[in-house]
C-alpha cells in the first residue's frame, strides 16, 4: 500500500464538506479576503461559534511565540512525525524521491509551501532532536509565504537567529541546540494533532496572545458571520453602558428585546466606520426577542453561560 503522503485524492476526501476552490495539492484555498476578516477579529469571537457547532477540540493554548504580539493568520499545510524505525525511514524516503523531494522530511514540508501558509507540525512533543526549523528553514517558510509561519509540538533551534525575522510568527513547545534527528515523517496533508486540538490541511490557522486556534475550512465563513455579530453587539453595548442607556444586566442578557436589536441596527448604520457590520442578518435575534420557542432555543443551545 502507497504511504499516504500529500495525495491530493485523500486531501479532498478529508476536506469533503469545502465546496470551494482548492490548491493543486488538493487543500482548500479559502479566500484572502475571509483571512483578513479573521485577522481583525479575536480568539475568542472567532472560537465561540466553533464551540457551540461542536467544534470543541480545536484550541491549544501551550505554546511559546516567536514574537509576542505577531498575530498569525494562514491556511494550513499539516504534517506528522513519529520516532524513526529503519523500515519505515527507508519507505517515506523511497516514496519522497519518486516524486523528486529531496533532502529531509521537514524540508519537503517548506519546500511545498505557498502564499499565507503555514506549516502545522505534531512532532509528538519532542524537543531534543526534534527541532522542526532553525533560522534557515524559517527565513525559507517567510520566503514563500510572505506572512505565514508554523506552529510545531516540538522544538525549534537558532532561536537568536529566528527573532531577527520579522513578519513571521512561529509557536513552538522548546529550544534546543541539537538538529532534528531520530524522527520520520508518517503524515503528510493528513489528520494533525496539536496538543489538545485537530488541524486538517486547509483549516485556516488563528494564532494570538491568547493561542492557536485551527478553523476548519468549510467553517469560516459561518464563524466570520457569527464572530461580525458579536463584535457589532459589542460595540453596541460598550458604547450603551458608557452613555448609561441600558444596564449590564441587560447588555448582558443571552436575548435582547426588540428595542435593543433596532437601536442597535440604526447605531451601527450611523457611522462608516462600523461599514462591514451594516447588513448583518439579525433575524433569528429578533425571532428570540418576540418570544418563538425554536429561535430562544438556538439561541440558548449558542450561549454558553
């Protein structure tokens, strides 16, 4: 049986729910214009609509950063490392140089990578000898992606080196001076397990102070729907509670009265700045405030309080 290494058939089987337009390698290419959405947005808007749609498990916060406030937003590329044994070395190599890949594993992985992508590498949490990128692979991967980066479960080395990049984020699990070594590389544009989250090849990478957050493809612009919604509400009610309009209490309800939803409307429709929270569908909220059981149920089955 072929190893399963970046084959474009089982990248779309895996990916199944996008309906959109794919890279040649078969990931799905969700759109720049949906990325730079993401990246003004939180962690926390963009993670709540995830959570409560049973996405539950694709949040890792235990992750140094390469540089602290560089926000990350990019599509996955995934890879899959376990501990070396010779038979399966001398298959993975087999199959890498029939396809013309040269050198090691993870510089097959760089050396795939396109505009805004970013390397998300399990390396089983291995730090010594388990060092994914130093300064030469990391100026390879900001060459190539132009604002990407890679977040590892493993090490990085040359760290000195690495920090000099800018532009470019990397979360990594450890320092370590040795080279990578005693590993092979088992997936390639496959399932990916980092930490506590599941990343898929295409899953649009969110990374801040906060942590990493893996949005699954055919999710993103449900959430970027969702997350616009509670920013709009956001600055709605800080801007009612600093006028003394409305209480916490009601700010704060999981439904707002119907009064609240059309001050809120003709709020954000008074000032441009507010231009891309103009037009969002607010009917549901508006079902819930006249009181129809189905839509106060969905939006109790979205609170998480």
């Amino acid at each position: 049986m072929e190893l399963s290494l970046n084959r474009r058939e089982e990248i779309q089987e895996l990916t199944s729910q996008w309906r959109g337009e794919r890279f040649e390698d078969g990931r799905p290419k969700v759109s720049d214009q949906l990325l730079e959405k993401i990246r003004k947005m939180t962690l926390e808007e963009v993670w709540l609509p995830l959570y409560v749609m049973g996405y539950q498990f694709q949040f890792e916060g235990e992750l140094k950063r390469l540089h602290a406030k560089e926000k990350m937003v990019g599509r996955a590329v995934t890879c899959t490392f376990v501990p070396t044994r010779p038979d399966l070395f001398q298959a993975t190599k087999a199959y890498g140089s029939k396809r013309g890949w040269t050198g090691t594993c993870n510089q097959w992985v760089v050396d795939s990578l396109t505009e805004s992508d970013v390397v998300v590498a399990d390396m089983y949490d291995k730090i010594y000898n388990g060092t994914f990128v130093g300064g030469n692979l990391t100026t390879a991967i900001k060459s190539r992606t132009g604002n990407g980066g890679a977040v590892i479960w493993g090490g990085v080395r040359d760290i000195e080196q690495m920090k000099k990049i800018e532009g470019i984020q990397v979360c990594y699990r450890g320092v370590d001076p040795t080279p990578i070594r005693e590993c092979v590389m088992a997936g390639f544009n496959g399932v990916t397990r980092i930490g506590n989250a599941v990343c898929l090849p295409g899953d649009v990478v969110f990374s801040t102070e906060s942590g990493v957050l893996f949005i699954p493809s055919h999710m993103v612009e449900i959430v970027v729907n969702e997350a616009n919604k509670s920013h709009a509400k956001d600055i709605f009610g800080f801007e009612m509670l600093k006028q003394g309009i409305y209480t916490t209490a009601q700010i704060d309800s999981t439904i707002w009265s119907m009064e609240m939803l059309d001050k809120m409307e003709v709020f954000l429709n008074q000032y441009q700045q507010n231009k891309e929270y103009q037009g969002l569908d607010w009917s549901l909220e508006k079902s819930a405030a006249l009181g129809k059981p189905d839509a106060v149920a969905e939006i109790m089955k979205r609170c998480l309080e």
